[in-house]
C-alpha cells in the first residue's frame, strides 16, 4: 500500500487526483483554466466534492472551453442554475463566466494565461519540503499576491486560499509531505 498526503482518503478518486495530478506542473491554458474554475467552485467546500463532480461540471461547461464559457447567454446561465450535477450557486455560475471572459484578456496582455500564472514563481514550482501536516499553508505571500492582481482584473472567487490550492493543483507549489511517496527527492 502507497503511503500518501495526509489529507488524501480511501477514495479512489481522490487517490487517483494525489497520485497523478496534484502538484504535476501544468503550462497548458486549457488545463489551467480547468483547475481555476473548479477551485472556484470549491471555495468553501470540501475538494472532494467538487471531485466527484468534475465530469458533470465539465459536460455542463462544454469541456471547460473558456472561449464558449466567455459567450454564454443568459439562457445558459439558468440551465446551469438548473443543472443538480454541478455546483448551483449563482454567484459561482456568474464568475466562471467573468473569469472566462477575464483569463482570455490575461492571454492577449502576456501571450497566454501560463506565461501569466507561472511567473509568479519564476516558471518553476516552489518545493516546500513539508514533513508535517501542520507545515502545510492554507495560503502564502505568493498566493496573497495573486489574489490581490487577480481580484484587481474583476475575477471572482479568488482568494488567497483559493489560489494557493489553485497553485498546489496545477503544480506551481509543490507540498507533498515526507511519508508521501510522492515526496520530492531533493527533500529527503
């Protein structure tokens, strides 16, 4: 049996997500655009949640196209509003909206949304070296930077924890902790 991240349970979800994605550098904006709308709608909910609702929220935001996403009518909004599979919060519905229309202006101002995000930390993840689980941060100054630019743009649920877990998802942070086999070499 592998040993993992304290926080990963016995589901195979969730083990699959530590074991495969979590804290993988990611560069691609389609992707990246993925994880920031799921870590939208998981502020304030637990992630698996919002797991083992990825594949509906990906039917219900056509395959996570931002370029669709951006153009949706108000029409579409309400069949979201309507849609038991994904999160229904209005608010939330609203920003994955805004923050389409906002991470296609992040592609024309740097070129793409990853040129953008990874130059936060100098295009390469951040490895923590967490041997505890109380070494683990909710947020960093990196995080409280993002945010603030971010929140500054018009985007929308995208607090400092929010982006942190954001950051740790698409790899920019790398956290895994000592017992886990994922553990960075270099750390040992």
């Amino acid at each position: 049996m592998k040993n993992r991240c304290f926080w990963v349970t016995d589901s195979k979800i969730y083990q699959e997500y530590h074991d495969h994605e979590w804290g993988v550098p990611v560069f691609d904006d389609a992707i990246l655009f993925e994880f920031l709308l799921l870590e939208t709608f998981q502020a304030g909910l637990n992630w698996l949640t919002i797991l083992n609702k990825r594949e509906n929220f990906r039917k219900a935001f056509d395959d996570f196209d931002y370029q669709k996403i951006a153009t949706y009518s108000e029409s579409k909004y309400q069949e979201l509003l309507q849609n038991e599979g994904i999160i229904r919060n209005r608010l939330k519905i609203q920003s994955a909206i805004t923050n389409a229309q906002l991470f296609m202006e992040i592609q024309e101002e740097f070129g793409s949304f990853s040129s953008f995000i990874w130059s936060y930390v100098d295009g390469k993840p951040i490895v923590n070296c967490c041997h505890q689980r109380e070494e683990v941060p909710a947020k960093n100054i990196i995080s409280d930077k993002i945010s603030k630019d971010l929140k500054k743009r018009g985007f929308k649920f995208v607090g400092s924890t929010v982006m942190y877990a954001f950051m740790q998802a698409v790899g920019m942070v790398n956290d895994h902790t000592r017992n886990c086999f994922k553990f960075h070499d270099s750390c040992k």
